[in-house]
C-alpha cells in the first residue's frame, strides 16, 4: 500500500521548503531566502506517532514572463486537490493576505480534500496575535508556526496525521511481485508494457509524457501474480510544466514507493542522463530491487555487450547489483528475458540467512581489513545478523557507531554479497550501539 501524499502550497517565499525540512526532521530541500529557490519536486517520508506519510514540496510558483500569477496559481493548486490527499495552504504572517492567497483560497475552498490553512513565519508572540487576519480566508482556523524555529510543527503534524486517510486492511492472497516500470518520458515505459503482455493495454504514443497516471496491470507469468505499474515519465530537473504534468511526478515515486522492484528503462539512444541518475537514486533511497533496461537497441549499430556493459557500469557506479538487459519493445527484442530476471531479483530480495551465518562472513571480512579508528578509539563490531528481507535488512552491533565510514560500510556490503549474492537489490546495513534496541 502506497503512503498517502501530503503536499504543501502556496505562492513563493512563505517557507514551504523549509516547513519540509522542519516535518522531515532534515535538510532535504535547499532553502534560501530567495522567491522560486526550489526548482523541482521534492520528498520525503515522515513518521509521526506510528504514521507514515508522504511530504511533497510543490516548488512554488515558477513564473514565466509571458504567464500571469493567477493562472499559474490555478495550474498549481487544481494539480495538488487532483493528487494529494491532504493539502498544506501555507500563507506568511508577516505579509498577511495577498491576491495571490485570495487566488489559492477561492480555489480551496471548492475542493472536497482535507485543508489545513498554516500560517508560518510567527516567530514571535506578536506575530502569532497577526495570524487572526488570515480568518477572512474562510478556510477555517488557521494554524499558527514558526517553520524555521520548530514552533508549532509538532501541532501540525497532529492535525496532519488526523486528516490522513484510514488504511484500508489488506486482504491475504497469493503472493505478488510488484513491478514499477520508470524512467524519463518517451523512453518506451507503455509500448514495453505492451510486448511484455502481448496485447495493447496501454497508450502507445510518441509525444513525450502521454502517460500521466501509474496504470496498473496484472500479468500471470508462468503461474506467478505479477503487478506491473506503467507510470509517468520523470522529466529532468528543472523542465516541470505546470499544472497536472507537474504533479505526475508525485504518482511516479509512489509507483516506485509500492513496487518490490523497479525497472529503469534507458532510452539507448541517449543513454545514461542526468535524470536516470536521479530516478536511480529515489529507487536505492527507497531501497527497491532495480533491473536496468536499455531499450530501442534495434537503433544502434555498434551493439557490443561488453562496451555497453562497462560504459553503463562505469555511469552507474552505485549500481553494480544492477542486471543490465537490452531490449527492443518495437521488435519484440529481448522482451523474453525480463520477467525471468525480475522473478530472479524478487528471490534474492527475499533471502534470508542465520545469524550464524552472518557472524561467520562478517567475522572474516574484519579479519582481512584493518578495522576504523578516530584518535585512540578503534572500531568493534560485536555482533551481527540479518533483520529483515524486501529489502534485504543487516544490524551490526558495534562499540561506536561514529568510528563506521562509509568506505567501510561499503566493503562490508560488498562482503555480504560476495557470499550471500543479492543480485539486483540494494542492501540496508544498520549499526547500533551495544543495548539499543
């Protein structure tokens, strides 16, 4: 079950990166105190009080010259009622009342999604008395804070977590792999989903971002449940259209969010962009199973698999869990191949190993590396096991968990999978202190 998504608006400059900050309980956006900072959409997930959501900084109002505030505004604010299950209308004490929040309130106010109206920047007793004029916006009592200094977030995130929809209980059925099939717009994400199913079951068009909802099909592959999600393509950063195209993005990473396993498709004819880089990164920070498929290989001519295979590694140096498959979804090329891989990733996800086991590999994988240290105090690991699967999920027990450096965790992992395998999934270490639970 996806998380319900929580989007914050407003016009520019009234703290929405930083309320997103604040709620997060780190610093996600980049945050200045300049109008139309935020470029793109931004996430995160928050937990409060046993409640998991999804928090969407909108961006603000990225303003054209050639287009006018108030249509803007509308393209904004109808995209976040059509996408969100609860809205932010985050308003700035210190301004009051603006025709651009008068704009965005005769909009809310027509909508049927819970509205909570903040008012932010009260840094102060005074301020906070001022907050009584945003009344007049006929949006209910508005609820006073101070993003940048944590007053009254903790309120917030009560009143958030009050509006959430209730989780419906999920029925017990046979096991489904779920499959997230992303990448950037007009890479061939619905004409794939058509050669994997052997019929039309999606629109197939060459104009960039046709497919604006995730569309979900189901697939028997060889008596296995499979979900494939065919979702939006995730323009590169900075070229956001307005309005509905905007907020596809939400639906995309939600895609990612409620999939087991994601395949990345890569245009080969423009391999290896800026913008794969970072769908590849939501999918790891998410920690998802990941295949990447490099698609319209009937257009190249130099068709090398071991050149591809380094060129592609060598972009990717993260991924190197990651299987490589090259398909023509026009020519039904290399189409067969993929669901027999994604049942191969899905397996690995779901290994499972005794702490024994564990312990054992760990144990000589610290006695053929030297062990980190700060001043006189030397990294320990004391124990370890696995916690979890999908994702695969390793607790270290050490002395210190300040002296672990990444190039550290990184040979450990590689350890892990060097014995255990894991292909094509991301691995979660965590270390804990000896008596944390």
């Amino acid at each position: 079950m996806d998380k319900p998504v929580v989007a914050i608006i407003g016009r520019q400059n009234v703290g929405k990166s930083t309320l997103l900050n604040r709620l997060a309980g780190e610093r996600i956006a980049i945050t200045a105190d300049l109008p139309g900072t935020t470029r793109d959409r931004i996430l995160a997930n928050v937990s409060w009080q046993g409640t998991e959501f999804t928090l969407v900084d909108t961006g603000g109002l990225e303003i054209k010259p050639e287009t006018t505030i108030a249509q803007e505004v509308k393209e904004q604010v109808e995209a976040a009622i059509t996408e969100a299950d609860v809205i932010i209308f985050l308003v700035d004490v210190r301004d009051g009342i603006t025709p651009i929040d008068l704009e965005i309130a005769a909009l809310l106010r027509q909508a049927s999604k819970p509205l909570l109206l903040v008012v932010n920047k009260a840094d102060n007793d005074r301020l906070e008395t001022e907050a009584v004029e945003f009344y007049e916006l006929g949006l209910g009592e508005p609820l006073v804070i101070s993003a940048y200094h944590g007053r009254g977030t903790a309120e917030l995130l009560d009143k958030i977590t009050a509006c959430l929809p209730v989780p419906q209980p999920v029925e017990a059925g046979p096991e489904m792999i779920k499959v997230a099939i992303v990448g950037r717009p007009n890479v061939g994400k619905s004409m794939l989903v058509n050669a994997l199913l052997g019929e039309e079951r999606a629109i197939v068009n060459e104009t960039p971002g046709t497919t604006r909802d995730a569309i979900d099909t189901l697939l028997d592959f060889q008596g296995q449940s499979m979900l494939l999600i065919d979702t939006a393509g995730i323009r590169r950063r900075g070229r956001l259209e307005a309005g509905i195209e905007k907020y596809s993005v939400i639906r995309s990473l939600r895609a990612i969010d409620r999939a087991d396993i994601s395949l990345l498709i890569i245009d080969a004819a423009e391999p290896i962009t800026a913008q794969d880089m970072h769908i590849t990164g939501f999918i790891q920070q998410m920690a998802k199973g990941i295949i990447l498929i490099v698609n319209k290989w009937d257009l190249v001519k130099d068709k090398n698999i071991k050149v591809w295979d380094k060129y592609i590694r060598d972009q990717v140096k993260f991924l190197p869990y990651a299987p490589i498959l090259y398909t023509s979804a026009k020519l039904g090329q290399g189409i067969d191949r993929i669901m027999p891989q994604v049942c191969q990733v899905y397996q690995e996800r779901q290994k499972r190993f005794p702490t024994a086991t564990v312990n054992r590999v760990v144990q000589q994988a610290l006695a053929a590396h030297s062990l980190p240290r700060k001043g006189n105090r030397q990294l320990k690991v004391l124990s370890a096991t696995q916690a979890d699967i999908n994702p695969p999920t390793f607790v270290f027990f050490v002395n210190d968990t300040k002296l672990i450096h990444f190039s550290y965790q990184r040979y450990l992992e590689n350890k892990l999978r060097q014995s255990f395998g894991f292909t094509g999934n991301p691995l979660r270490l965590v270390f804990k202190k000896r008596g944390e639970s």
